[in-house]
C-alpha cells in the first residue's frame, strides 16, 4: 500500500501501489482546479483505498465529483460514476513516494485543452533548485 496526504496533513490515503492506468490529464477542469499545467492521475477501485479525515466536495460537472481538503485546498480525488463507476481517480502528486506507484504514466489525456506551450516544456533548462537570480 502506498499513503499520501493533503498539504497540511488533515486528510491522509492509502491506495494499492499497482493500479490499472496512470495518466496525465491536460484538460481545463484539472488545469484550474490544480493551478498547473496538467495533472497525474491513477484511478483504483474504490474499495482498496482508505480515507481518514473528511475531504469536501463539489460538483465539478454534469456527473464528476471534485474532492479536496477543506483547510489547505489541496486537490485529491475525483469521482465520476459514469465514466469509471467503483473507481476513485487520485492526484498522484500526493503521495508521500509517487515513484512507487505501478505502472508509470501511460498517456497524456484530453489534449485538445493542452496549454499550446506544453509541446516543449521538455526542452526547458531544468534546475535541481531555485535557479539565481
């Protein structure tokens, strides 16, 4: 089992460190609900994940569910029992060690909302920190 938390650590997870899909999701809900370009999702099936603490909700659209914790804001699960019925979808950025999670990422998904600068953010100058001033 692999555990993650919210920010400030009122709601902390356990999931199952195998799931069936991680994917990155590109679209705009995800983008604004998050503030980031995009975000890593795995889903798994409801029964093998444990909640402590109450997460709030709200309807994000027609059938999807947005979860995340009331104190910090911090973005956590979506439910949808339309799409995935039985599943949980969990931002894997929460994980205490998402490197452990199985198998990595497979896609990126809902690219038609794709921020256009995201095509080449690979080729960006990466920094182990802050870069100077």
């Amino acid at each position: 089992m692999l555990r993650g938390q919210c920010h400030c650590g009122a709601i902390h997870y356990e999931m199952p460190d195998s799931v069936e899909r991680q994917s990155l999701c590109h679209c705009t809900d995800c983008r604004r609900h998050a503030g980031a370009p995009m975000v890593a999702w795995a889903i798994a099936p409801d029964d093998q994940v444990t909640i402590t603490g109450e997460p709030k909700t709200y309807r994000s659209s027609a059938h999807g569910v947005r979860h995340f914790c009331g104190e910090c804001g911090s973005g956590l699960f979506y439910t949808n029992e339309q799409v995935f019925p039985g599943a949980i979808d969990i931002q894997t950025a929460t994980l205490d060690q998402p490197d452990r999670l199985q198998p990595p990422p497979d896609a990126h998904i809902q690219m038609a909302d794709s921020i256009r600068w995201m095509e080449t953010a690979h080729l960006l100058p990466k920094f182990d920190r802050y870069p100077d001033m």
